[in-house]
C-alpha cells in the first residue's frame, strides 16, 4: 500500500492558508497606513485612497496576465516570483515622499505581486485538487485571509505606532521574503496530476459526475461537471456576464466599507488602537464566514449561501452606520456581522466560477472575471473618500454598499447553469 495517508491537495490547501495571510494583510494594512500617511502629509483623503483604488485596479490588469502565465507555467514560478515583486514594491513605498511614489510603489508595483500570490492565483489553483470540497476547501484556504488581517493589520498598527509607518512598510517587504518565497518554492505544486494524484485524491475509478448513488441525500447539492471551453464560448454564455456583473458590484461595496473603516471608527471618537483591533476582529470573523460558507455552498448550493452570507454583511454595515461613542457594542455587531458576510465572498466566487469553466483556460477566465471586481473595488474605495471629502461623513457612501449588496444578491441567482435532461 503506498497510497497517502493525507491527499497532497490539503497540503496545498495549507500553503494557501499561509501564502493568503500574508498576501491579505498587506493587502487590508493600508487601512491603517492610511490614517498615519494622512497625518504626516495631509493629502486629502480622496487622494490618498485614490493609491488603493489604483492598487486594486492594477490588481485587477494584472490578473489576466497572471491568470495566462499560471496557465503555462504553474503555481511553482508565479507566487514566489511575485513574493519577490511586493517585497521591492513595499520596501519602495516605506521610502516615498510625494503621492506619486506612493501611487507607483504600493498602487502599481505591490499590487501586481499582490496578484500574483493572492487571490487570482488561489483562485485559480485550488479547484484543480478539489471537485466535490470545492467549496469547503477554497474556504478553509480562504480563512488564512481573516488570519492575515487579524495578524499583521495590528501588528502594523503596533509598529506604526512605536516606531513608524516607514519601519512597517519594510518589515511587511522582509515578511514576503522570509514566508512565501522559501515556502512555495519548496512545496507548492501546480495541480496533482504534477505528482501523479486525481482531484479529491480519488482513485481512477471514482467519478465527480456519477451522482445517482447520491440522489437519495437531501443534504448534498450536486453540481454538473464543468463545461471545458474556449475564452470565445466562455463570452458568449449568460453565465459569465452575470457573475462579471457580480463581480463588479460586491467588491463596490465590501471595499469601500472596509478600507475605510478605521477610519470611520476614528471619526466617530475611538482610538486608531482600536480601529484597528474590530478590523482584525471583523478578519477572524472573515476566516469563519469562509470556511462555514464555503462549507454551505457545497451543501445547499452557492445561491443560498451567497444569499446568506451578503445578508450578513448588510446587517454589519448598518451597525458601522449606527455606531456612537456611547454604543461599543455596534463595533462588535460589525466585525461579526460584515466579517461572516465578507468571508462568504472569497470561496463562493471562484468556486461557482470553476463550476463552470474549469478547464485549460481557467486561469484567463477567472482573470478577465476579476477584471470587473478590480473596477468595482476601485470604485468603492475612491468613491467612499470623494463623498467624505464632500460630505465630512462616510454615511452615504455606506448607503451606496447597502444598495449594492442587495444587487449582487439578485445578479448572482442568474449564475447557475441549469441541469441537461
């Protein structure tokens, strides 16, 4: 018997954990880089967000070139390589003296590493090891996102706070090198036909799309098999413009809250200190709220947990919208809610993807999908600061991520490829 007592896909799914911590609480520490840059040059803040709408938008460019080069050469290049791209990109930033620098050093540069090892490439990487815990496994990947916000978003806050937020920026660069190029470069696989395993670690035998022993169970959905196509015939499916326009609008409203959701909370007379801590409290919510819904989309479908989770979410923006000095508790209303809510994203969205599209240009796929995610997120976050700057408050702009959450929840239940025969 030489068969593995642990099926390498969860190995995998380990090394995501780590890389998706690291690549989000990079991603998620600006919320608290950008109260401190604010302060020391008193750019505005539409400006100054402006340098993560243009992260995110890179990001989003960027994700269908690394999408085309994961598809040819594989997870084992492309993360540590773009461990190396954020690690220049932040040790740059932590040197910068005008926006500019700012906006080409951490908007550009950190973000195309950012995309590289995040969440495009995981993405992209997980449905190939898994068919039947799609769902369960891209969201216990998905919860090192929590993990890394709940981490290093305070951990910056501690080091901005006793030293600098230049020091910061340098020791997250070190932390890129030190944690993801060893670890990938030593253990990541592109897929398991590279060591010689089948999805699931099942045996040639089994059969993702044989249900009809499963047919008896209420409590298993059973998904068709995806369709492999062309990038010509994926366009042309309904299924595709519905989940772009999905895409589009849920990172409008998740973005735009939480970027600025320090300082909002520092608006409202609490402390950075304390920001910082319900944002990585609203983080390890986050990495619950992905492996539960990545969990529930396996079991009752990706609609009904997609529904559940972005309700979630509602109900801790207006706790964010409803919060006062006198009422500490609304900050604990919303890192749970907005925190579960927000995590249901991150394993719904390409799980329902590689549904179906898995297949030889999956990787261009979910990249030109993301396209639309990067605008939207851009939107939100520059947004949420232009109408702060017109306005002194962030309660319209939470108004507007209401709305665009009740979309997404309609946009997404025309997702679904229907059943053949």
């Amino acid at each position: 018997m030489n068969q593995r007592k642990v099926y390498y896909g969860w190995i995998i799914v380990a090394v995501s954990f780590i890389n998706l911590g690291v690549a989000f609480g990079i991603w998620y520490s600006f919320s608290v880089f950008f109260v401190a840059v604010l302060k020391e040059f008193e750019w505005s803040r539409a400006a100054t967000a402006g340098v993560f709408s243009c992260f995110i938008l890179v990001h989003s460019l960027a994700a269908i070139l690394i999408g085309t080069l994961l598809d040819r050469f594989g997870a084992r290049i492309i993360i540590p390589a773009g461990s190396c791209i954020v690690a220049l990109g932040l040790f740059a930033s932590s040197r910068i003296d005008t926006l500019w620098e700012f906006y080409l050093w951490y908007g550009v540069l950190t973000s195309v590493g950012i995309c590289a090892i995040g969440f495009i490439t995981h993405g992209i990487l997980l449905p190939k090891w898994f068919e039947k815990k799609r769902g369960l496994a891209i969201g216990i990947a998905m919860a090192g996102i929590g993990v890394g916000m709940q981490v290093i978003v305070p951990a910056v806050q501690f080091v901005i706070d006793y030293y600098s937020w230049r020091t910061a920026y340098a020791l997250l660069a070190l932390s890129s090198l030190l944690i993801i190029l060893p670890l990938n470069l030593i253990v990541q696989r592109s897929d398991p036909a590279e060591i010689g395993e089948k999805p699931d670690g099942k045996s040639s035998a089994d059969n993702f799309t044989d249900d009809s022993k499963n047919i008896s169970s209420p409590k298993k959905v059973l998904f068709l098999a995806p369709v492999a196509m062309t990038i010509q015939e994926t366009l042309k499916t309904r299924q595709f413009w519905f989940l772009g326009m999905t895409f589009l609008v849920t990172p409008l409203a998740v973005q735009g809250t939480l970027i600025h959701q320090v300082a909002s909370v520092v608006d409202r007379g609490f402390t950075p200190a304390q920001g910082a801590f319900f944002f990585g409290l609203a983080g390890i919510m986050g990495s619950a709220g992905k492996i539960l819904f990545g969990y529930l989309s396996d079991v009752i479908g990706r609609e009904k947990a997609f529904t559940i989770g972005l309700a979630s979410a509602f109900l801790g923006i207006v706790s964010l919208m409803a919060l006062t000095p006198q009422c500490t508790w609304m900050l604990f209303s919303f890192a749970i809610f907005f925190g579960l809510g927000y995590g249901s994203i991150a394993p719904i969205f390409p799980s329902r993807a590689a549904d179906l599209f898995l297949g030889p240009h999956f990787g261009k796929t979910l990249g030109i999908l993301s396209l639309g995610g990067g605008i939207g997120g851009a939107a939100g976050v520059w947004l949420s600061g232009k109408i702060f700057d017109l306005t002194s408050s962030y309660q319209t702009s939470f108004a507007i991520s209401l709305c665009a959450i009740i979309v997404a929840i309609i946009l997404f239940r025309f997702t679904k490829r229907p059943r053949s025969g």
